[in-house]
C-alpha cells in the first residue's frame, strides 16, 4: 500500500495529442485532441500577464523567453519599495495575481498557473466554492492547426480537401506521431505560442522557435473623454524615439493594472490582434466557437474571451504621496523626481541639446496602443504613441524596432535604463 501511494505522488500527469505531419516538409499538418489537451491549451488563456512572465522566464526544454517589454515591467515593478497599503497588499496582488477561472482550471489534469489562492479559513466558503469539470464537452474532439486554431471535428471539416489543397498525393506522404506532453512540455507550448506561428512543429522538432511578428497596426477604441493622462515625454531629436516619460499616478496605475488581466482579456481589449505568435488564432478560433455545442456552459467560454470594460482611471493603492513616476521605452517604471531627468540622461548617454521634451495627451485608445506594443516590442512609447510624434526631426522606422523586440533565451535586464528602478 505505501509503495501504491508513492507511486501515484511520484507518477506525473500528462495529456497526449496525435499529430499529422508531412514527411517531406517534416511538419505538422494538423493534430487530434481530445477534452483533456483541449482544456489544458484554453487554460493559456485565463492566466494573467504577470503569471505568464513568471512561468516563461522558468527553465523548460526551451530556456526562458522574453515577452516584449511584460518582463522589464514586471520587474521594475517588484522593485518598488514603497510602505503602506501600496507594498503590503496592492503590490503582491499585481505580481501574484488571482486566476479568474481558478474553478474551471483546478480540474485539469495539468494546471499550468502555479499562482496559490489565498487560504480561507471559512469552512461555509470552502463547501460553497465551485469545481468545474474544465472548459469543453466531455465527449467533443477537435482539430488543431500548427499555429493553434481550433476546429470542431464535424463534417464540415474536411481533412481530404486539406490533403488536397497542400498537394499531398497520399497517405504515404504522412505520418501520425502521439506527443505526450508533461507540465513541463506544456510550458514548452505556452513559450512557443507566445513567439512563434509554427507552434506544433517547433514542439515536434524541440528546434528554438523562430520569433514571428506581423506588422503592428494601431488599434482603435471608442473616444472616452474620462479617460484621458497627460505626459511629458523626452524624445531624442536625432531619431525620433521616446526615451522614458513623465506622467501621474493615474496612468502609473493604468500600467500595473494591465499585470492582472489575463492573456485572453487583454486579446479581446485588443479586438484579437495581439500580435503574439499563434495567440490570435487560438483566441479567434474559440470566440468562432458555439458556446452551446461545445462547452460546458456560457460562462465556460466567457472566461476565456470575453474583454473587460477598460477603466484605468481608479487611484486605488497608490499612496498620495506618490504623486508622479516616470517610464522608460520599455516600460521600467519608477518614482519621478527633479534629478530623475538628469539621471536618466546620463544613463542613455545623450547630450541635453539632442534631446526635446513634448506634451501629450492620451485617451483609451493610446492605451491600448501601449498595451498592444508592450506585448511585442521593447520600444513601447515610441511605437505605441508613434502618431504623436510627427514634431520628431527623424521618423520612426516602426516595422524595425518591432523584429528586434523579443527574443527565446533572451532578458530584458541588459536594457538601457533596467536598473533604473533600483537606483533611486
């Protein structure tokens, strides 16, 4: 009996996944799955920002992974060293931050958030708290893309037509291969389906994943004109770029709060356009799916991809005599003082007269800019309010900054400005 209870402690769950590749080109064409993986690869979506920056910087067969500018921000923001409510409450809820659908994803077989929710000492609470049984119908199986789109297996899916189309002339051509994936192996695929396009293919081959980045259009949002921040940005004359701003705790607060919202709240903030490696095709594909049909109920679905209403405005937290921070280019943040221009300058090595200073004002849908560029590129203030420097003596080549942004093996640490944080 203790040597059965050792081995089920020891045993190590996994959930499996049949891939079809193409013998010739050596990748995958498409995959099989069923409930358990299909749960498993939704959960990515319900995970927070902060959550995710913790899991890719882990060691896995891949290394860590840079996200942008999500891990210089991050860490900036664990060095604040700030008294009160702010550092004793505020500030682990935003770098540890709560799972929404804690109660779907405790059932997985694997549960790749690794954030522990708060001991209640209630016992009414625990008997009243919730286990769903994961996201999807039991008996559902799907079809799954390289680059992780989700397609019911109904009979309007056609693997022929595919096989057609691709030219491939017969089942010779083809090869099935079960990959068994441990929670290990599923961090893998979460790294993977932030940076690259080909996602079960980089898996199947354990190859680094070449980082993919479309071109970066800016997105759109209805005027709100009780969202709007006004900062003083410091631009370098002689290229254009935004090296760090100033602005009030209004829009500090709207920055730690994009740490919270989970990767697929910030996909519909961001109308599916997140520009993260095989993310928006996930993300559309199950907004495509039948809420009816398919999961275990709308609120299944709606944990998934349903966008909060956008309300930075709130000063909660913030302690008043925090009044101004200043931001860098890729998004270390720390207080603002009168000397933090002179120290600042002298870390990017520039001289004062290279250098213009520039009032703007931003409303939602400069925020969601930012937001949309901190996922993919460490030049955030530059590319995401690039529409308000047209005064900049030299354009900004966007496309550019955007190919060199992230990087698998990669840290932010060696940015400029990334002890900025700590040095004040």
């Amino acid at each position: 009996m203790a040597m059965a209870m050792a081995m089920a402690i020891t045993e190590e769950e996994e959930v499996s996944l049949k891939v079809v590749v193409n013998k010739e080109t050596n990748k995958v064409l498409f995959a099989e799955a069923k409930k358990d993986f299909v749960d498993v690869l939704f959960s990515f979506l319900t995970v927070p920002l902060a959550t995710i920056v913790r899991l890719v910087e882990n060691e896995s067969t891949m290394g860590p992974v840079t996200i942008g500018s999500l891990n210089s921000f991050y860490h900036s923001v664990a060095a604040l060293d700030f008294n009160g409510l702010w550092g004793q409450i505020f500030k682990p809820a935003l770098l540890r931050p709560q799972n929404k659908a804690q109660e779907f994803c405790n059932s997985l077989k694997i549960n790749i958030d690794n954030t522990h929710p708060p001991i209640t000492f209630c016992p009414e609470l625990v008997i009243l708290r919730r286990l769903e049984d994961g996201f999807v119908n039991d008996a559902e199986t799907f079809v799954i893309t390289d680059d992780l789109m989700v397609i019911p297996n109904t009979v309007d899916y056609s693997v022929l037509a595919q096989m057609q189309a691709l030219g491939i002339k017969g089942p010779t051509s083809l090869k099935e291969i079960t990959m068994n994936f441990t929670k290990k192996k599923v961090l893998d695929l979460l790294k993977c389906s932030l940076v690259s396009e080909s996602c079960l293919t980089d898996l199947l081959l354990e190859k680094k994943p070449r980082i993919y980045r479309p071109p970066f259009f800016m997105g759109s949002a209805e005027k709100n004109s009780s969202i709007t921040f006004k900062l003083k940005l410091v631009i370098r004359k002689s290229d254009g770029k935004v090296l760090y701003a100033h602005g009030d705790k209004y829009f500090a607060n709207m920055l730690f709060s994009l740490l919270a919202h989970p990767l697929g709240e910030v996909a519909g903030m961001l109308g599916g356009d997140t520009c993260l490696g095989c993310i928006d095709g996930l993300y559309n594909s199950i907004a495509d799916l039948n809420e009816n049909l398919y999961f275990k109920s709308k609120e299944a679905k709606s944990m998934l991809v349903d966008a909060p209403t956008f309300t930075p405005r709130s000063n909660q937290g913030v302690e008043e005599e925090l009044s101004m921070f200043a931001v860098t280019d890729d998004l270390v943040i720390a207080p603002s003082y009168p000397t933090s221009d002179i120290y600042l300058i002298s870390r990017f090595n520039v001289s004062f007269l290279d250098v213009k200073e520039k009032m703007v004002t931003i409303g939602l849908a400069e925020c969601f800019n930012i937001l949309k560029a901190a996922l993919t590129s460490t030049s955030v203030l530059t590319i995401g309010l690039a529409h308000l420097l047209s005064e900049a003596a030299t354009s900004v080549d966007v496309s550019s900054l955007l190919d060199a942004s992230s990087d698998v093996e990669s840290s932010s640490d060696d940015s400029l400005c990334s002890s900025y944080a700590t040095s004040l």
